[in-house]
C-alpha cells in the first residue's frame, strides 16, 4: 500500500481508494487505544470488553 517513487523506472499500481481507507481504520485503532481499560484489556469476559470497545467506540463517534 505505500505509493511508490515519482522517479521510479517501471511504476507500480497504487490503490488511493483503499490507502484512505487503511489510514482511517489505523487512526480509529489508535483513537481506540487511548483508553486504557481497552489498551489493557481489563475485562475477563470478552461479552464485556467487547462492551466497553462499544462505549469507547461511541464517545470517539460523538466527539
């Protein structure tokens, strides 16, 4: 996915579509990680920290 040199000899396919879309999934990861109970994994049920990356989630959508 990394675009390749404007003085390349022989030019590569690059796909912009799905660079944008990688990007914006990496920077929603990240976002995610900045709470620590979710960074941590705090919860011992996957049912509730599946329901705290929900709660996370949302904020990070509302801000």
């Amino acid at each position: 996915m990394i675009p390749p040199k404007r003085n390349r000899k022989t030019s590569r396919e690059y796909d912009r579509d799905g660079d944008k879309d990688r990007h914006l999934i990496e920077n929603f990861f990240a976002k995610l990680k900045q709470y620590r109970a979710i960074a941590t994994r705090y919860d011992k049920l996957a049912e509730t920290f599946l329901s705290a990356i929900d709660m996370a989630a949302s904020v990070i959508w509302l801000i």
